[in-house]
C-alpha cells in the first residue's frame, strides 16, 4: 500500500508511513487518484509502453521487407539484362556478317556456307601444326615453299609474285579450299572454296557471300587457277629433288667434312692412295684429329689452337689423362698407316 501524504510503499495493514508519519487508515476517506498515486502512474504508462514497442517492431518488419524486394528486384532484373544483351550482340554479329537484310532461305543458306568455311578454318588450324611436325615433307625454290604429308600429298603451298603471296591449303583429295593473299602492304584477303565455287570472300574481318563483286571474281579465278597450276608442277616431283631437312643434312654433313683432314678416319680403314697424297703437316693433322674426336687436348699450342677452330672439337681430356684404350681398332690401324707415311 501507498502513502497517500508523501506516496511511499508501505507493508499492507501498516496504520502509518514509516517516512512521513501520516496515518495510513484515513486513505479510506481519501479521493482514490490520492490513495494510490503510483498504482495509477504505473498504469497508465503500460499501454504507452506496449504501442510504443508494437510500432518500432512494425517499422522493422516495414524496412525489412523494402530490402528484400529490393534484393530480389535487382537479382531479377540482372539476370534478364544478360541473356538480353548477349542476345543484342549475337544479332548484331549477324547483321554486320551479313551485311543485307535475308530472308529466311538466304539466312539458312548463309549458316550452312558458314559451317563449312569453319570447317576449313580448323582444318588451316591443324595443317600450322602439321607443317611444323615430323610427319612434313618441305620442298622449296627461290619463289615457293610446298609443304606435303609422308604419301606425298599435297597439304599446303606458298608462293610469292609480283609482291603477293598466295597460300593454298588442300583438302585429302587434293582439291584447293582455301587462297590467303597477303599484298605487299601486309593487307589480308581470304577466299574459301567448295567443289571448286567460290563460297565466301573475307577481308577486314567480315565474311561475304554471293554475288560477288567483279574484281573478288576475277582475283578468286586467276589465283584458282595459279593453284592449279601449282599442284601439276609441284616441287616433289621434279627430278633430283630433296625435302629441305635432307638438304640442311647435307649442307651440315659437308661442312663437317670440311673441317676434317681425313672426314671417314674413325668409321673405316684407309687405303694407302687416301693418305700418300697429304703432305708431312696434313699428314701430321691428320693422325691427331682421330685423338681430337675423343676430346683429346694437346700439350703443342699449335695443335691445340688448330683444333679449337674446329666446330666439332671439343676438348676435355687432358694429354696425361688420356688413354689409346680409347681408339676403336679401326682409328688405331689408321694410325699407323699415317705413321707409315708420315
């Protein structure tokens, strides 16, 4: 209980306030908002209290779902941006490669020439791979380069006239289907070929599809025709002609034999008409070469500078060190036969 003089909490059936000394029994003839000040206080502030609470949770679950729908909206509307724009830019790829307006006999016609000029693409793709492989023949002249499988097919050629050069690229039947022709300013030009008909001209990046202008035409037909050529007088087929690896083999090989006295000294026996003809000092040079082979250094500056001249040489025994254990029976018999005559 309250009192009703000062409004402090008092036991229940205390007769007066411990802190104010009222009596408390005369609360009975007191006007009720009096009797208990604090009761009624108290309660009028729950409901305030209460809708207070209810509000801020209401503007919370308010706010929240602002942020979801803003969330989800957003999520929506990137992922119909996308396909939208992707699908923008593949139409727009197709009018620039097009060019005109189609119908939808031409477009279909057009998608179908388009599948086969990839095809070929691939197919230049692979033969970059093949040219540089061990399977390649290479033959050349002054003015081209054909390029052939181990059967002696046809794969690729290339020839340079009047500034211009001109590759080919063959199918498996040897049937020409495709024409790069770089000009003198290293401009591009492509021309795609099916049964031997001109399908698909492209420069600057875009594909062009029939009709073809008349100077496409003519150009397509005269290189057509230079191709052919080509491939009646291929490079394979002339007499005494070698792929250019065996060339570069042989041009090796003797040059090797050039820097030797006595090339064959370590593989065979000499005959005595060989080595009679040389004089003391090539005779000389001669015997120390079979040592030089094996790495031999030599004590005589000499020798020593002679031999290191030689791209062959490479010395790394030293004279103590070595040991005619060594020599094969075949260099120490040709030994001899130089001591004979030296």
């Amino acid at each position: 209980m309250y009192c009703w003089n000062c409004g402090t909490e008092n036991e229940d059936g205390s007769k007066f306030c411990w802190k104010c000394g009222a009596n408390l029994q005369e609360e009975e003839n007191l006007p009720e908002s009096l009797a208990e000040p604090e009761k009624t206080e108290k309660s009028s502030k729950k409901p305030v209290i209460i809708a207070t609470v209810v509000c801020i949770i209401l503007c919370l679950l308010i706010v929240g779902a602002g942020v979801l729908y803003w969330y989800l909206t957003r999520d929506t509307d990137a992922m119909s941006e996308g396909p939208k724009e992707s699908t923008e830019s593949r139409l727009d790829e197709t009018e620039e490669k097009e060019g005109t307006d189609q119908s939808e006999g031409e477009a279909e016609e057009t998608q179908n020439v388009d599948t086969v000029v990839d095809d070929i693409v691939d197919r230049w793709n692979e033969s970059c791979s093949f040219i540089m492989g061990a399977d390649c023949e290479k033959y050349s002249d002054d003015t081209r380069t054909d390029y052939y499988d181990k059967d002696g097919k046809a794969v690729r050629f290339s020839q340079t006239r009047d500034d211009v050069t001109l590759t080919y690229l063959f199918d498996d039947n040897e049937n020409i289907i495709y024409i790069s022709e770089r000009g003198a300013d290293n401009s591009y030009a492509y021309y795609y070929y099916q049964d031997g008909n001109l399908i698909c001209y492209s420069k600057n990046m875009t594909r062009n599809y029939e009709p073809f202008d008349d100077a496409v035409k003519s150009s397509s037909n005269e290189y057509f025709q230079n191709g052919q050529s080509l491939l009646a007088d291929r490079l394979i087929s002339k007499e005494g002609s070698k792929p250019d690896d065996e060339k570069e083999d042989e041009d090796e090989k003797n040059q090797s034999d050039q820097d030797y006295i006595l090339p064959d000294s370590s593989s065979r026996i000499l005959s005595d008409s060989e080595v009679s003809g040389l004089s003391k000092e090539e005779l000389r040079l001669a015997r120390n070469e079979i040592f030089a082979r094996h790495g031999r250094k030599f004590d005589d500056a000499q020798l020593q500078s002679y031999f290191e001249s030689k791209s062959w040489y490479n010395g790394t025994i030293d004279p103590d060190d070595f040991s005619e254990s060594m020599l094969s029976e075949i260099e120490k018999k040709n030994i001899e036969l130089i001591k004979k005559y030296e």
